[in-house]
C-alpha cells in the first residue's frame, strides 16, 4: 500500500529545503488550475458550480488524477457570486457563460487624494467601497446593512466549502500540507492603482499629482500590511504580491515612487519572519537589481523574462519560479515541450532555490494542451532530481536581518483597537477582548478582501 | 515658426494646462490651423516612436495624448468643415467579452493623429455591432479590432470574418497583446501592429 502520509511529507519537505536554501531531492512542482478550465475539464457547466462548489469536488479530483503536481493542481479559490451579488459589485460581474467578468471601476477621484492620505480607512469606506458595490449605498442603510451581512456570510460559506474540497484532496492524494501561514496583498501602489485610481488614472496621477501619489502610499501601508499579514506565523508564513504596474513605468518613476514602500513592506514582514512572494507580471528585465533587495528567498515568480541571466542575477538570493511559457503547451508537440523542460531546468536547478511553475495561470482550458502540461510535469519530476540533496545553498532567510519599520496606525471610526475597546468595556476580561479583537480583525479582512 | 516648435514641445511633455493658451496663441500669430494640427500630429509620432523603442511608457504617452486633445479643442471650432484633409473615418473597438481598452485608446490616438476621423465602439463589442457600425457613418475606409486576453481571441477572429464577409471590400486591422502577425493573417486580417505608435503607420499604409 502507499503510504500518502510519507508522499505527503516528502513533498513538503521538498518546497522546505527550497525555502531553507537546502538543495531539496529534486525540483518541486507547482501547477495549479482554477475553477474554469477544471469545470470545463470535467465538462459540468461553470455557471451552475459558481454558485455551487460542492460540484467541483469531482471535477478537482479529476485534475488531480490527471495533472502530476506537488502542490494541489486544483484551486478552488473563486470570485463567489455568492459575495458579489448580494453586494451589487460592479467589479467583479459573473457573465453568462458563467466567468467572473472584471470591469474596470474607478474608486476614488483624484481630486480625493487629500481624504485618503489624511484617512485612509474611512476614504475606502465611505468613497470606494460604495463605488464598487451598489448595495452599499448611504440613502439605503437598512439595506446596506442586510447586503453587507449576506455578502460576508454567502464568503465564508463558499469559502468554506471550496477549504473543504482542498483538504480532502490534498490529504488524498497527499499534496504538500497546506495551512493558514499564507497571506495575500497588493504593494502599496499597485493597491491604489487597482481599486481606487484605475490604470488610466494612476498613469495621469504619476504626472499630475505624484507626491500625492508618494503621500498615498504611505497612507494605505499600514492597511495593506494588515492585509496581508497571514493568520499564522510559523516558519515559513508569507505574503503572496502580484506586481502590477513597474512595468508600465518608467525606472525613474518606480525607483522614486513604486518600490520604496514596497521593499519597506516587505522588509516590514521579514523582521516579524514572514517572508515574500511576488508574481512579476510582464517582463522584469529591467527591474532585476532591484529584485536583489528583497528580503532573502523572496519567491520570484516571472512571466517573461531570460532565465539564465535571471538565475546569474539572482539564483543565489532567492527563489525562482514561472517563465515555463503556456503558450508552448499549446502550440508546440510534446517533444517540443518536454525538451524545453530539460533546458529549464538545466538552467535554473543548478544550485537549488527553483521551484517549477507556468508563466501563468491558465484561464480557460482551450489556453493549454492537457497531454503537453501533463508530460512537461512528468518530466520535471523525473528529469530534475539532484544529485547533491541535503546540501545547503546561497542566502538563507533569518528575520534577525531585517528591521521593522514604523508606519502610521489604522486609525479610524470604522475599526476599533484592543486599548479603545479595553477602555469602553472595562468590566471585559483580556481572554474576552481578545476574542473580540478577533472578530473585529476578521471584519477588516472581509473589507480589506472587498478591495482585492 | 517659435510658437508651433512650442506646441510640439507641449505634445510631447504632455502639458494639456498650457497647451491650450499657447495653441490659441499661434492661431492668433496668423498661423494656419491646419499646420499647427500638423505639428501636434507630428509630434505624437514621435511620441509614438519613442514609446515603440521603449524610451517612454504609458503614463508618458497618455498625457501626450491629452494635451494633444486639448490642443484639439482650441482648433476644432477653426477647422470646422474642413474635411478635405481626412483619410476616411476608422472605426474602432474591443471585441465581445473584451473589457481592456487602454490600449485601444492609444491606438485611437495614434490613429487619429495620423489622419482619419474615428468612431469609438468602446469595449465588449458584439462582431456585428463593427459591421452595423460601418453601415451608419460615412466614409468609412477601415475598421480596427483590439482584443488582449487569450480567451477573446476567438472572438477576434468572429470579428474580423463577420466583418469581411459582410463588407469584404472594407480593411481590417487587428491588435492587442496576444495577437501576432501569425495569428492576424490566418483570421483573415488586412494589417496588424504591435504598438499604438506603429498602428497610425500600418492605418495610413493598408487606405493608400
Ligand atoms: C490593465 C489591465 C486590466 C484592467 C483593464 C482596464 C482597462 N480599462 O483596460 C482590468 C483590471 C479591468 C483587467 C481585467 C482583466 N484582466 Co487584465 N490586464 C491589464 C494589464 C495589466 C495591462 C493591459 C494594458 O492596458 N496594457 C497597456 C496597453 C498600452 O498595452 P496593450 O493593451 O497591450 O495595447 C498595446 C498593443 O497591444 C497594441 N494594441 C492594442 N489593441 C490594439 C488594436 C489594434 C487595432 C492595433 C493595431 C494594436 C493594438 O497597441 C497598444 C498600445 O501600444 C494586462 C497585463 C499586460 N501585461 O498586458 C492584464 C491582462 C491582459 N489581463 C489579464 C486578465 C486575466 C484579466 C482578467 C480576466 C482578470 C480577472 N481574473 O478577472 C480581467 C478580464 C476582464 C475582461 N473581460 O476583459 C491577463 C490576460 C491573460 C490571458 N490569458 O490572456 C493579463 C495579460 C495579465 C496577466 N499577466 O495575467 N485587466
């Protein structure tokens, strides 16, 4: 009999070592498809599963068995209607072949920079917010108040459902344990590009108005950091980024007033042990030196880009991942795709810290042949085993090197600290407050999530 | 001419507060609207070229675009009825499924700058709505087709044939981030440019 716990074990110590600078057994493999192309795999209609995740139970084991992967290759994460109907958003629309569509919504004018900077919670509250979901309206407030509860309940419902279908996989198949020490955020820029500014409008602010811009940026990092900040905090918790703008960017205008809060967010993170991972939309060429002051064993995961010159630059530091191109599993034979395997790997194993992964995500099952994607993993799991395990390599993460950095608290009306609440209730026991303090934080989660 | 050799300057810098003053300033100097419309459009061509060889980027290339516009606003009322410079108009869009349209935007531009008059379908647009849309505006010489995710590539392709096989005679130019020279030729596109500054090039070359 196979004994998954021992399969199970083995691959989480393979992204361990990767992430101890300990060259692993061999190189992991990280591939993971969503809710589109796995419902479209199984052939059950997306529109019906949106509503429904329970009904990916069969289609993500379906995947599993298919797909090699290290890393659970189903991800149920999804955009619930669940959430977004009640709450009328209009940034996140599910069409009628069942796709979450992502319309462009501007959530803040500029003229409002001055409100955000002086107060950054509230201006999301009472300015974006109601701009991306109708339901949250001021001339209705019974209203608002019902949407709002369902939209939050009809999340951790559909949350829980797609958490359920993951465990119950990943302890099947015997996928790398997965837990709560993961986080996901956007850079202090990239935030208020995405949500508030549009890509327009934040292209215009960097001319118009960019020490506005800068002020901004300091204005929403203590709420991004609690953003991202994972539940748990263990030895190997991080903060997943993906990177949106630099490369839409002039050098001059990311070095002043992109990736100064960004690497302080991430060095932030570091002295408290978390560590960072970012997705390099694009092509990061340019930016590869400034890659180098991420905190050690950053994971770097690229889209385009030269991985020899990446690994040279790079390798010893951190963690490489991507650039394996999707459209060559599309276009290309399975010889094709496999040769090009080996090449990766031959560039990037050497010397650990290379984790493999597509260049992105596959939307639609039509983006990438099943046979390719199934023999290039295949290939990897065999073809990239080290002849040097247990050996250690390059940097190695310590939070001891970094140091925490001062920013303004969230101070607002609409989130209320540990010592407001203590002085209000002082008849409350600390195990209490502490239990309330809970809630209020998963009360700012489930806003700050409206806004991702 | 000092004034207009300022206009271009403005264009270029993308000041859309001063570009104004200082258009109307040379109309007052006796300088013909045409030349300076001229100017303006000279200069986003090489603020096209710079952002195809990567020397600006797309916030560099907005404003240009803006204060061009502005500029614009001052030399419409002057220029009104004088058709007799325009290439054809061009109709423009982002196909169905398709919600992208900054790109689409700047090709406008270009496009514009390089001389048609242009109808803005804006984004999601159905295959046949391109069509219908030809059939109500005059003199329509070319229709312009963006899409930038994989997924709407088919949608491209529903487009571009829906199009020709309504009107075959009527020239088609595609783009976007997925679509390559390949790919535009084998759904039966006329042109293709991989950037906003060389799709006013490819626009003028594909009517002459
Ligand atoms: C900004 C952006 C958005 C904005 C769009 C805002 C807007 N008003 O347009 C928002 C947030 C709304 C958005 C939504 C989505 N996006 Co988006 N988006 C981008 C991003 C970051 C930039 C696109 C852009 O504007 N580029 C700048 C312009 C100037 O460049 P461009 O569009 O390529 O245009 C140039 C050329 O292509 C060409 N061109 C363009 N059109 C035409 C037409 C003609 C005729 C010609 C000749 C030339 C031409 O000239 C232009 C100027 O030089 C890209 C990433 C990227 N690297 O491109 C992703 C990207 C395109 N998006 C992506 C995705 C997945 C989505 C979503 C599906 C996300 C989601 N899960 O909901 C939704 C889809 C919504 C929908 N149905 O369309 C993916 C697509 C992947 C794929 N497989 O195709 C990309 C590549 C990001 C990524 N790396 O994953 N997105």
């Amino acid at each position: 009999m196979v004994d998954i716990k021992k399969i199970q074990a083995e691959r989480t110590k393979l992204f361990d070592d990767v992430n101890d600078s300990i060259i692993p057994k061999r190189v992991p493999v990280n591939i993971f498809l969503g809710i589109e192309p796995t419902a479209q795999y199984a052939g059950i209609d997306l529109a019906e599963a949106q509503w429904n995740p329970g009904m990916l139970e069969d289609a993500g084991d379906k995947i599993c068995q298919t797909v090699f992967s290290d890393s659970i290759p189903f991800m149920p994460y999804m955009r619930s209607p669940a959430l977004y109907t009640p709450l009328k958003a209009q940034s996140f629309v599910m069409g009628s072949n069942g796709f979450m569509q992502h319309p462009e919504v501007m959530g803040m004018e500029a003229d409002e920079y001055d409100y955000l900077i002086e107060k950054p919670y509230d201006c999301l509250i009472e300015k974006v917010i109601p701009r991306h979901y109708k339901a949250v309206n001021s001339q209705e407030p019974f209203n608002t108040m019902l949407s709002f509860a369902k939209g939050l309940l009809g999340k951790n419902d559909s949350l829980m459902a797609g958490a359920g279908i993951m465990m119950k996989l990943v302890a099947k198949y015997g996928y790398r344990q997965m837990g709560l020490n993961g986080g996901g955020a956007e850079a202090p820029f990239d935030f208020i590009a995405d949500q508030l500014r549009g890509f327009t409008g934040i292209s215009m602010d960097i001319r118009r108005c960019p020490e506005k811009l800068q002020d901004a940026c300091e204005a929403v990092y203590p709420i991004v950091k609690k953003m991202g900040t994972p539940l748990i905090v263990d030895d190997y918790s991080s903060v997943m980024y993906p990177l949106h703008m630099p490369t839409f960017m002039r050098e001059k205008d990311f070095a002043k007033y992109w990736w100064p809060s960004f690497l302080k967010l991430c060095e932030d993170h570091a002295s408290a042990g978390i560590r960072t991972s970012v997705f390099c939309e694009d092509n990061w060429m340019r930016y590869l030196d400034y890659l180098q002051d991420l905190p050690s064993n950053t994971q770097l995961t690229f889209e385009y880009g030269d991985p020899k010159i990446i690994k040279e630059k790079l390798g010893n530091k951190h963690i490489i991942s991507g650039l394996y191109p999707i459209s060559y599993l599309k276009n290309k034979s399975k010889q094709e795709c496999i040769d090009l395997a080996k090449e990766y790997i031959d560039i990037l194993a050497p010397g650990g810290k290379y984790i493999f992964a597509l260049d992105k995500v596959p939307l639609v099952l039509d983006d990438f042949n099943m046979e390719n994607l199934c023999a290039v993993t295949e290939t990897v799991r065999d073809y990239g085993v080290y002849s040097n395990p247990g050996e250690q390599v390059g940097t190695v993460f310590k939070k001891e090197d970094y140091q925490a950095q001062s920013c303004r608290s969230i101070d607002s009306k609409y989130y209320q600290s540990f010592e407001q609440r203590q002085l209000e209730n002082p008849k409350a026991s600390g195990t209490e407050l502490q239990k309330l303090q809970q809630l209020e934080e998963q009360l700012f989660a489930f806003v700050a999530n409206l806004l991702m | 001419m000092l004034k207009i050799q300022e206009v271009k300057t403005l264009v270029e810098t993308g000041k859309a507060k001063k570009i104004q003053a200082i258009v109307q300033e040379a109309l007052d100097a006796g300088c013909p609207a045409q030349e300076i419309l001229n100017a303006m459009i000279d200069s986003m061509g090489v603020v096209g070229d710079k952002f195809s060889a990567g020397e600006i980027f797309v916030p560099e290339m907005l404003i240009a675009a803006k204060s061009m516009a502005k500029g614009v606003e001052i030399l419409k009322p002057v220029m009104s009825g004088d058709t007799s410079s325009s290439l054809g108009t061009c109709i423009i869009g982002t196909v169905a499924g398709d919600l992208h349209d900054i790109g689409k935007n700047l090709v406008s531009m270009m496009i514009e700058s390089a001389g048609f008059d242009l109808v803005d379908l804006g984004v999601d647009v159905p295959a046949q709505r391109f069509v219908d849309a030809v059939n109500e505006n005059k003199n329509v010489v070319l229709v312009a087709c963006s899409g930038l995710l994989t997924t709407t590539m088919p949608a491209l392709k529903e487009a571009v044939q829906t199009i020709k096989a309504a009107l075959p005679e009527m020239k088609v130019i595609v783009g976007g981030a997925p679509v390559t020279p390949d790919y535009a030729a084998e759904i039966g596109a006329d042109g293709y440019a991989p950037d906003a500054g060389s799709a006013g090039v490819k626009a003028k070359e594909l009517v002459n």
